[in-house]
C-alpha cells in the first residue's frame, strides 16, 4: 500500500505543478476597469413594423449579461454602463414552397443599433449596429407556425444578446 501512495505522491504533485497559472483564453477573462461594476439595461426603442417585440428582447439581453456574471444589472441612474438600443427592423421572408405554392419555410430578421456609454464620463464603450437572421417552418396549422416563428424569435434574440456581452466586453 505505502509503495502505490511513493509513486502516486510525486505523479500528484507534478500535475498540480504543471497545471499552475493554467488559464483558457476567452472564458470570462476580461479584467473590467476598478470602476465599472454595473450596467442598466433599459427597455430598447422599437421603430420595426412589429410592436412590443422590443420587451423580449430587452429581457433576453439581461438574461444574457446575467447568465454572464460578469457585470451587476442596475437601475439607470445607479449602473455605471447604460445599453441603450433600437430594434430597427423586423422583417419575414418566405424562402421555400410547395408545390402548391404556398411557402413552407421563413426567415426572420432583426436589426438592432447598440450604445453602451459611461453614466458618469459619457464614455462611448460600444456603437453597434448588428442583424441577425433565423429560419423557421411553416405548417398547415396556424398555432404550430406561430410557435415556430416565436421560437425563431427567441433564438434571434439568444444571437444578439451573446454577441452584445462578448462585443462589450472582451474589449476590456
């Protein structure tokens, strides 16, 4: 028994050695500013076509900087970041048929424009305009094609909301 604990001792401890200061690049490794703790996310403007799809987008963007962990949602008069955006434009577009014509596959878009200033400095940390596209299939019955395009949606929003915490913060 002691001469397995010999060998297995030195073999721990050469792995202990060899994994200090091992680190993966782009996990979480962004080092904000000592001042930068918090960011407000406000309902975004909506001058698409669609009403209130602004709402889920919002929330899926704190869900996103949440799930992150990196940064503290607050109110907009106490964060030290405010997001602002607007959803530019939502549009559907048929891109597969039947042979009875009638379409059976859509895809959805959204554009955003994004400004993440400095409450206190008004220091610009992002300008973004980004666009997103999610496909979905169409059915015969109305409630099945209306959960597609509602998933479809969701999924755009997951895009936009990751690509926003990444283009925010691996900058710092």
């Amino acid at each position: 028994m002691i001469k397995k604990i010999r060998w297995l001792l030195p073999l721990l401890m050469a792995t202990l050695v060899s994994a200090c200061g091992y680190q993966v690049t782009g996990l979480k490794s962004t080092h904000l500013p000592e001042h930068i703790h918090s960011l407000a996310i406000p309902v975004f403007e909506n001058t698409s076509t669609e009403p209130v799809l602004q709402r889920s987008l919002t929330e899926a963007l704190r869900r996103a900087f949440i799930h992150d962990g990196r940064l503290q949602l607050a109110g907009e008069k106490r964060a030290d970041l405010v997001m602002k955006g607007t959803l530019t434009r939502y549009s559907i577009r048929a891109v597969a048929f039947n042979a009875n014509d009638i379409a059976t596959e859509y895809w959805v878009y959204l554009n955003v424009t994004v400004k993440v200033t400095e409450r206190v400095a008004g220091t610009v940390h992002l300008d973004q305009k980004l666009r997103t596209r999610w496909d979905y299939r169409a059915s015969s019955s109305v409630i099945s094609s209306e959960a597609s395009r509602q998933e479809a949606l969701s999924q755009a929003y997951r895009d936009l909301s990751e690509r926003l915490v990444s283009l925010l913060l691996d900058q710092f």
